[in-house]
C-alpha cells in the first residue's frame, strides 16, 4: 500500500454519525475483489439520484470538495457490516484521512490496513475541523503523521494519538503481506531446514 507521510488539501464536511458500511459503499457493488473502479460508487445512494444524476446538494458533488483528501464526519463512522471495500472506496475517492469522534473497531482496523489514515479527536476538535471544511479551497487542513499534528488554515495545530503500530505500518506502507515479506530471509532459513529434516512435504 501507499506510504502516509505528510497529506494537505481540502476536507469534505460530512457531519453525519452512525454512517455505516452500507451507506459509504451499497452492497450491490460488492462484486468485485478489486481495489480501483470503487471510488464513483463511494456515498453512492447519497450523491446519486436513482437515474443515476447527481444530487446537487451532496457535498461531495459540489467544487472543490471532488478532489477532497480528507473528510471530517460524527461519531461511529463505519459501523455496520465488515466489508473492506469501503476503505477502497474511499482511497479510489482520493481520501487518505477520515476524522472523526470515534470509529467502528472493524472498519478502524480495515481501513488502516489499507492505508487510510483515522483519526479520533474530541468533539470540540471536530467542531472547529468541521467549520474548517466548510469553507472549502479557502481553507485547506494538513497533517503530519510523523508528527501526529493536524494544522489548521489559520496556523492553529492539533495534536492527535495513534497505535505506535498503525502508525509504523502507514508510514512505511505496511499492510499485512508487506510485514509478511519482511521475514523474507527468515522464512526461506526454515523452508530450506524443513526440506532437509522433513523432505517428504
């Protein structure tokens, strides 16, 4: 997956709480096991009319907020069923940040083996983050994973916390079959010693 470092650009304000799976990514896209072509279905059911036009009042169908990186949304984003591919969506978007007051455990896991950085702040912080996105280009937010610092477009920081795990694992772009392949060495050792003592599997 694609390293996190330093992320800046426009946050798509999404003041929803309880969004679960279903609503960021419908079921009936769910054929596919591929990473990429998810991200126009991403919100679908809340940017699209049934036709298939968009809604003009969705967010994420207004200006600058297309090429959003970040989104700021309530409390429990992600509850609901386990699927992954509601991160793939979301990175197939653009967006690499969700914050948020708190996240469902599954998609919280899911999402940041993929490369999707969450972050919890306190309701307050969201607030201000929120005001923030609402102005659009006029105010772009960055953050600092190194540093775990999100700055605001008046200058303004906030520090947020992270797993010191998760946090290795984005920075280097560590999903699960990456951490795999850096026992490269130690995995061949053992498969040459086992075909030795054990040549019969």
């Amino acid at each position: 997956m694609d390293k996190f470092g330093k992320l800046d650009g426009v946050a798509a304000p999404m003041p929803m709480i309880n969004c679960d799976t279903d609503r960021i990514i419908p079921a009936r896209f769910l054929k596919t096991i591929k990473k990429t072509g998810l991200g126009v279905n991403l919100f679908n059911d809340v940017r699209y009319n049934e036709d298939g036009s968009e809604k003009p009042d969705c967010v994420l169908n207004q200006g600058p907020y297309r090429e959003a990186k970040f989104l700021v949304t309530g409390e429990n984003f992600g509850c609901g069923s386990s699927r992954e591919h509601a991160p793939w969506a979301l990175i197939d978007f653009g967006i690499r940040c969700v914050i948020a007051p708190s996240f469902a455990d599954i998609f919280f896991n899911n999402s940041s083996k993929n490369g999707v950085l969450l972050i919890t702040l306190p309701k307050e912080e969201i607030d201000k983050l929120m005001d923030d996105a609402e102005k659009g280009a006029n105010a772009r937010i960055a953050v600092d994973l190194e540093s775990q610092q999100i700055t605001r477009p008046d200058g303004e920081t906030i520090s947020f916390e992270i797993d010191a795990f998760k946090k290795h694992c984005l920075l280097n772009g560590l999903d699960d079959i990456g951490l795999t392949m850096q026992k490269t060495d130690e995995i061949s050792t053992y498969e040459s010693a086992r075909d030795i003592a054990e040549p019969w599997l």
